[in-house]
C-alpha cells in the first residue's frame, strides 16, 4: 500500500472559468485570457465550480458537436446566467441559444475562414473601441437561425446574421466566430472587453505568480525535505527555483545522466545549476542504461526500459537521503488538462517522473501545474535564470533513445551526439534557433552509398527536423534557409565519422508527430 498526496499550488485569485465542451481551440482561449494578466482554469463543461467565490466570469468554449445532437455535451445555463458575466464561443453561442428556446439548425455549407462584422453596435460594452469591417474567423457547420425573447444581435457577417448577440438584463454574450484564433483581428480587445465586464483587475504576472507561489509552497511545505528530478528542461528548471526560493536547502535535485542526452549536456547543465545555486546531485549511469538496451528496436519497450531505469536510479539515489516527504515535478497546465477527459477517455496522462510516488510513497508538490509553457518561460526570466535554460528547445525524457531509430549502442549515440551538437550550435550561430520551437537530428536505420575522396563508402543517413509551434499541439516545418542546411549537411558530413548522407524532414504536425518515435 502507498500513499500519494498531491499539493498543488492553487491561489485564492480572481478567475475566469473555461468550460471546455471539446473544442480543438479551449486552450488557446486559456492563454488568451492568460496573455490579458487574468487568471483562468480550464474545466470539462459539467464540473463548474458552483462553491467558489473568486470566479468573476464564466466562457464557454466551442464544441465538435451540434446542440442538437443526442450525445452533445450539455450543462444547466440558467444557474450561470445572470450569476456571472457569460460568454459563449461558437458551440457557446449556440448553446446559450438552444437551451433559451431558440433554433440552432445546419448552415448546409460549413462556413469556415475569414468574415467581417457588419451592423455593429459599438455602444454595446462588448464591442466597445471596435469598429465594423473587422476581420474575424470562422469555423462551424451550425448556425443560429432564430433567437430566444431578450437576445439582441449586436453584429453580423455577410452570411451570419447572428455573428453576435447580448442578452437583456444580463451580461451574457455570445459569438458564433473564433476571438481566441489569430485571424480574428479584434479577437484579444474583444476578451479584454469582456474582462472589464467581469470587472477583473487583470493582476495576474509572472511577478505575482511567484510571490503567492512562495508563499503558499512555505506554508505548505514547512521544514520538509523535498526531492526533485531535473532533466536540464525549463519545467523541472524553473520547478527548482521556486522550490528553492521556498525552501532553500530542503530542496534536493537528482539529475541523471542516461547516457541518451545530448553532447556534453550533463556537464553543462550541472554547471548551470551550480551557478544558480541549487543543491543536485548528479548521476552517471551510462553502462546501466546501455546494458537493458542492448538489441531493443521497438520503440515504445525502448521507452518502458528507459522510463524503469531511471526510476531505478532516482529511486536508489533517494533512498541515500532522510526524512523525504514530497516529490517536486515539473508538471504544467497542459498536462494537466490533457489528463482530465470530457468524454471519460484519458487523452493522455502526465509522465514527468512516472512511477515513482508509488514506488517511492511520497507526496507530490506541482508548483507549475497552473501554468502554459509560455507561462513557464516568463516566470522563469522573472526568476533571473539564464537564457540557456529558459530558452531550451524541449527534449524527451527517453532522449537520443527515440531520435536513434532502431537499436542502442554507444556508437550510434556518439554519431548522433556529434552531428546534433554541429546543427544546434549553426543555429545559434546563425540566429535561427529561437525562430523554432524545436530542433533535433534523427539517426535513421538506413545505410547509404556515398564518395568521399576516391573511396565509395557505405554509411548512416542524418535527418534534421526542425518545426514552428505555439504549444507542440500543432506544428509546422519550419522553413529553414537552404544556404544554412546546406551549410549543415557539409559539416556534419565532413566532422561525423559515419555519417554521408543527410535529409531534412518536411512534414507537418498533424500527420507526422515532432519526434518519430
């Protein structure tokens, strides 16, 4: 039997509540509102919570589904209505409509993309500082055909009536077009309006996360003594800072060196930590790591080893130390939310030390886990931490392992190693590395023929990757100079024994994923 008692770091702050009815775009609205200084947490749209008295607003998200759809998620608005301030997006809208005794019926044409307001009324505190012809977006299949008593429209599109209405008496809103998409022009000035009519302060700042984040960890925590595990990322970074802002030498971090992390990155990361001031200890466990690996291809047992493995180590370092009561993670709002399931199905859980409160029977301190990773980045430079550190593209847990496709050896990570270090290092040189969300090389399980000098050889195949993103839901390739990987690929070439063959993946997110295993 084990005890895990997870301490999240939740502040009394004023919110806005998101309910999510499924929509691919909830999160965005998340850091939008977020991006606008106020506070806001994202729940499945059946679990308001009624009890609390800091919520000063309420926003429907969008949906995938018709409101008139049988299996349509669907929550009681008469108990929201005239209570908070509402603001219904798309699905919202048309449920504020539906469940209001008006008629959400089949558009017969999906209207998707670009619009533009007409017939505005800029006295409505919605649109106030907005102006008609405005660009927004569109994206839905339904559309509101006629309204309840007491709504009025408040803006049109050429093919949308109904674009916008308020409801009288109350302030409650609805929109049938996107605010939260950067296309929608006016998008962020309409959700500030709407946070002056919850009367929100809009005092929500990295500085003040940090403040109340301290705070709440010291009064928590007290004298106990904390474990962490770093992984040289920002999440678990940042984590450390403020636990050691909190509760200084109470604080251990343990960072373990798999063998499967990037060029020198152990001895520079330690190195950094050191100067922040944090107490790590840090492990070496290459041989341990390479042993278990040894003949393994199939990706997903490759994973498993290297996720048991390190569990084994944590676990062994942690049980030199005493008194240890709470296990410090990394785990950020995204994970959070992509945990909780509005149709009962995990999307995906967090996995930032997996195992270990059962292993270990410790409580779990997630101080980050309000925040996106933007979020993270800001408090992160609020903390004074170095750009290296801050700025770190993001890199898996099982490392190289997933970047060497097929089998483990030394000699592959070695290959890998050197050609990774020479195409990060070119994009720094050549200011490119912070235009990407994320970088890396892949060593295929492919041989080709080459010639090099009046030898013909037979070596491996490089793949770079390199992709634009807000949040790693989506992505694209990016778009890289062709001078600068043609720059790369005669380097790596000419400096990586074994390597005489190199490729740029161009695939997107959907349907490719970043990494490829």
């Amino acid at each position: 039997m084990y005890i895990c008692t997870t301490f999240n770091v939740f502040l009394m702050h004023e919110k806005i509540i998101i309910l999510d009815f499924g929509s691919q775009t909830t999160q965005l609205i998340g850091r939008r509102i977020r991006e606008l200084n106020t506070y806001c947490e994202i729940i499945p749209y059946n679990k308001f919570p009624y009890n609390d008295p800091s919520v000063k607003g309420v926003i429907l998200s969008g949906s995938p589904y018709s409101v008139y759809d049988s299996n349509s998620f669907k929550t009681d608005l008469s108990v929201l209505r005239g209570r908070y301030p509402l603001l219904g997006i798309c699905y919202g809208a048309q449920l504020t409509v539906w469940s209001a005794g008006g008629t959400v019926a089949s558009a017969g044409m999906r209207e998707y993309g670009r619009a533009h307001l007409s017939k505005l009324d800029a006295t409505n505190p919605l649109f106030e500082g907005i102006s008609g012809g405005t660009q927004v977006w569109m994206s839905h299949g339904d559309t509101i055909t006629a309204l309840p008593d007491g709504f009025k429209i408040i803006a049109s599109t050429d093919d949308v009536e109904a674009a916008a209405f308020s409801i009288e008496g109350e302030k409650s809103y609805g929109v049938q077009f996107h605010p939260e998409v950067y296309h929608t022009e006016i998008g962020m000035k309409l959700l500030d309006n709407f946070l002056k009519i919850c009367g929100c302060s809009k005092d929500w700042t990295p500085a003040s996360f940090i403040e109340s984040t301290v705070h709440e960890l010291r009064e928590k925590l007290g004298d106990d003594k904390v474990i962490l595990a770093l992984s040289g990322g920002v999440d678990s970074s940042v984590t450390a800072v403020l636990l050691n802002k909190a509760i200084g030498k109470n604080l251990t971090c343990i960072f373990v060196d798999h063998g499967l992390l990037r060029k020198n990155e152990f001895e520079k990361v330690m190195k950094a930590y050191e100067n922040m001031g944090l107490n790590v200890i840090g492990v070496k466990a290459h041989e341990k790591f390479y042993r278990e690996l040894k003949g393994v291809s199939e990706p997903e047992q490759k994973r498993k080893i290297i996720g048991k493995g390190f569990i084994d180590v944590f676990d062994e370092e942690a049980h030199k130390l005493k008194d240890i009561k709470w296990l410090g993670q990394g785990t950020i709002y995204p994970d959070v939310i992509e945990s909780l399931s509005i149709t009962g199905m995990v999307i995906k859980s967090h996995h930032n030390v997996g195992g270990l409160p059962e292993k270990m029977n410790l409580k779990l301190v997630e101080p980050l886990r309000l925040l996106f990773k933007d979020e993270v980045r800001r408090v992160g430079y609020e903390l004074g931490m170095p750009d290296n550190l801050i700025k770190r593209h993001p890199f898996p847990g099982p490392g190289l392992g997933i970047r060497i496709l097929g089998d483990i050896t030394p000699e592959k990570v070695r290959v890998l190693q050197d050609a990774d270090d020479i195409y990060i290092s070119l994009m720094q040189e050549w200011g490119l590395y912070d235009q990407v969300w994320q970088a890396c090389t892949i060593l295929l399980p492919i041989r080709s023929v080459g010639v090099m000098g009046d030898e013909r050889t037979y070596e491996n195949t490089i793949a770079l990757r390199a992709v634009t993103s807000a949040d790693a839901m989506t992505a694209d390739w990016a778009q890289l100079p062709y001078d600068f990987l043609a720059k790369v690929s005669n380097e790596i070439i000419n400096k990586v024994k074994g390597v005489n063959r190199v490729v740029y993946d161009i695939s997107s997110k959907p349907p490719a994923t970043i990494e490829w295993e």
